[in-house]
C-alpha cells in the first residue's frame, strides 16, 4: 500500500473541515490591497479558493473581470458556489490540484493564491504551474504563511 502523499492529507482534512467558515459574506480585504494593479479587464484566477469568500469579494471589487477559482476540496468548493451565488458573482468553479497543470487551456491576467502554497508538497511544482498559466504582463499575487505570523498569532501576551 502506498503512503499518502501531503496533497492527500490536506485534502482530506479539508473535505471535512471547509474553510474559512464565514457565512456567506465575501471579503474584500484581499482585493483591496492590491486593486493599484488590476487595471484593465481580464481574466482571473483564484487559486486554493477554499470557502469562496475572497474570490467573491474580489468578483465584487473588480465586476469587468471573468473569475476562475480552483480548490481540490469538494466540499469547500459546494460552499463556494453558495457564497457567490449569494453575493450575485458570477465565478467558474473547478476542482483542480496545484501540484499537477492546471484544467485550462488559456492565461490568467491575474492570478491570486492567498495561503496555500506552504501546504504543498513542493510549492516550487505549484508555484510552476501557475505561472505556467500567467499571460505575459500579467500579475501574481501570493501570500504564504511563515513562523512568525503564527508565532505572533499565538503568542500569549
């Protein structure tokens, strides 16, 4: 029998634990740190879009956008489809795993990845694969967690 791999585990532990668990309010935090470089129409792509909170809050900050999302749970992307549908955003959903190429056969303008990479069994594979994807002038956008924010996170003061 084979080990699991990393991708497996996260999987799994986000089929049963969705997240972020927010209601169906989108978050427009993320959107807003970086609308200075969203400057002409395009297409975009949200990738590790877990609960759909910050894709759809990104579709509402940025409405003359075509909005992709991916996420390889099933279950946070059900939750996905309600919070758009419930902020009347319009978003293309997909299962997809950031460790293989991604399910499309054109570029992203924009490409958003909040949280995710540091999950992978090789971020340098993921990050790969969305560039691979990445329309020449476009625009990446990554946050990773490190030690010190979650040292800091849970520091007792």
């Amino acid at each position: 029998m084979t080990e699991p791999t990393v991708s497996d585990e996260v999987k799994q532990f986000y089929r049963k634990n969705p997240y972020p668990a927010y209601g169906t309010a989108a978050k427009t935090k993320a959107a807003n740190t970086y609308a200075k470089f969203v400057t002409k129409p395009g297409k975009y792509l949200e990738a590790g879009c877990g609960t759909g909170h910050v894709v759809a809050g990104s579709a509402l900050t940025f409405p003359d956008l075509e909005f992709y999302a991916v996420d390889f749970s099933d279950a946070s992307l059900q939750i996905a489809t309600e919070v758009a549908r419930a902020n009347g955003v319009d978003i293309n959903f997909q299962i997809a795993n950031l460790m293989e190429p991604l399910p499309f056969d054109f570029e992203f303008d924009y490409i958003s990845c909040l949280g995710v990479l540091h999950h992978l069994e090789d971020p340098a594979v993921g990050l790969a694969n969305l560039a691979d994807r990445l329309a020449v002038g476009g625009y990446i956008f990554i946050h990773v967690y490190g030690e010190e924010y979650h040292r800091r996170r849970f520091q007792i003061v």
